[in-house]
C-alpha cells in the first residue's frame, strides 16, 4: 500500500516514476494536480488513500478545499479492506477533524478523538501506520487538549518508530513538535537544535512547502540578526508559493512578533 503521509513516497532513488512525480508536486504545494495523478486508480484502497492524504494536506497548509477533500476520504473509507487500510483511513479521518478546529473553520474535536481512537484499535503497535496516529495523538494533545505531557510522549514514540523504519518526512516534524515543547519550557539549546534538524530534513527531501514553517520555527530559538535572516528566508518561500501555508503570511511582517510553533 502506497501511503504518503507516512513515509513521502518519491523521495528515494528507487521510487517509481509516479511516486516521484507526485512527490514532487506535492512539495511545490501543487496538491491537486498530484491528486490528479492518482485519480485513475482512486478505487484502489493504496492510491485512494494517499490521494485523501494530499488532499487534506492541502486545507492543512490553504485553509481551503475541504469538500474535494471529504470526497476523497470517503473513496479511500469505502474502498479500505482489512483493519490495517481502515485504520490508516481513519487516521487521516481524525487528522482532516482536526486540521478543521485547529483552524477554526468547525469544531470537530470530538470526531478527531474519535477517529483517531478508532485507528489506535485498527492497527497493530508495528503497524507501518502507527508512528504516524501516535504523531497525530501527540497534536490533538498539544493544541486542541492543551496537554503538553501527553503530546510529548505521543510525539517521542512516533519519533522513536519513524527513525527505526526510516521516515525522514516524518522525523521533521517529530524533531519539529519535540523541539516547540522545549521551547515552551525554556530549553532554548534543545529548542534550537530539534527545529535545526527539522529544517535540514526538509531541506534535503525539497519539501519546499514545508521549508518556510520550519525557517520560522527555528528563528524562534536563535538570536538576532539569525532570526530575522530566517524570517526573511521563509517569507521569500511563502511569497514564491503563492502565499502558502496561509497561516504564516501574518507572521512574516517585520517586526516578527513571537509566534507559537505552526501546526506542520
């Protein structure tokens, strides 16, 4: 099962010629037209699943395209066989919920819970997916229960099974979310060094739409005029992508005011 947002299919030599091309896409921020490429095999449960995934990253990082992207999901939910595909469902289920009421466009928390809770008992604790949920756990814990504790713990296991099965994507943002708990409590060396491997990650994949929030992220730990040439540099990303994420174009106006980690 190809299954992009566990692993970001296309970034490695030997990925097939469409993995890489959605890949590609998908880190200029070109969501749809990677979505596209998959829509011929969208009622296999693999394909269907990973086109949902684009999709949802993309009201994640536009605040838009919701209806394209519960469409998606419910191909990828009806076309699920087996308690591993319909659990991954599920946990993107939970993740567009919660993407949802992190932006405040509805409050969908209870579903969030919900359809994470349901993907926790779909797949086993060595399940490909697993590092990821316990990832999307450890946000819901963080930013919409306010549990910063619990979203730690969830957020060490998923780095702990992204490094052993190899997810660099993932590890940005393990690195990343580790990184803004030790900021909040004042480890500024910690803080500084979990958002530096962040950024070299996404450096070297080119997850261009992924580089700006990560430039952000680590001015927030480092001391002028470093932070300031780190703004700069993310504001000239999202000016390139057209603006995107669209949750960063306000903070990226000078005198960047201190900002809260972004939700990627």
């Amino acid at each position: 099962m190809a299954y992009i947002a566990v692993s970001g299919s296309g970034t490695t030599a030997g990925d097939d010629a469409l993995q890489t091309a959605v890949w590609r896409l998908r880190s200029r921020a070109c969501w749809l037209d990677a979505a596209a490429l998959l829509l011929p095999r969208a009622r296999e449960a693999g394909p269907a699943l990973q086109r949902a995934s684009l999709l949802v990253e993309r009201c994640l990082y536009t605040g838009g395209g919701w209806a394209e992207a519960e469409d998606a999901l419910r191909t990828a939910e009806a076309t699920a066989h087996g308690d591993e595909e319909r659990g991954a469902a599920a946990c993107e289920r939970g993740h567009l919920a919660y993407v949802s009421t992190l932006l405040r466009v509805h409050d969908r928390t209870d579903e969030a819970h919900a359809a994470l809770g349901r993907a926790a008992a779909l797949l086993e604790p060595q399940a490909p997916g697993r590092a990821l949920l316990d990832f999307r756990r450890g946000l819901i814990a963080e930013n919409l229960s306010d549990s910063p504790q619990s979203a730690r713990g969830a957020y060490v296991r998923a780095h702990a099974a992204a490094t052993d099965r190899g997810d660099t994507l993932l590890l940005s943002s393990t690195w990343r979310h580790l990184a803004g708990l030790a900021l909040r409590n004042g480890e500024m060396a910690e803080a500084k060094h979990g958002f530096a491997e962040s950024l070299r990650i996404r450096e070297e994949l080119g997850y261009l739409v992924g580089t700006a929030p990560a430039l952000v992220s680590l001015a927030e730990a480092v001391a002028e005029p470093e932070a300031r040439r780190l703004r700069a540099e993310a504001g000239r990303l999202v000016r390139l992508l057209g603006g995107v994420p669209t949750w960063l174009t306000g903070r990226l106006v000078p005198p960047f005011p201190f900002s809260p980690p972004s939700p990627v």
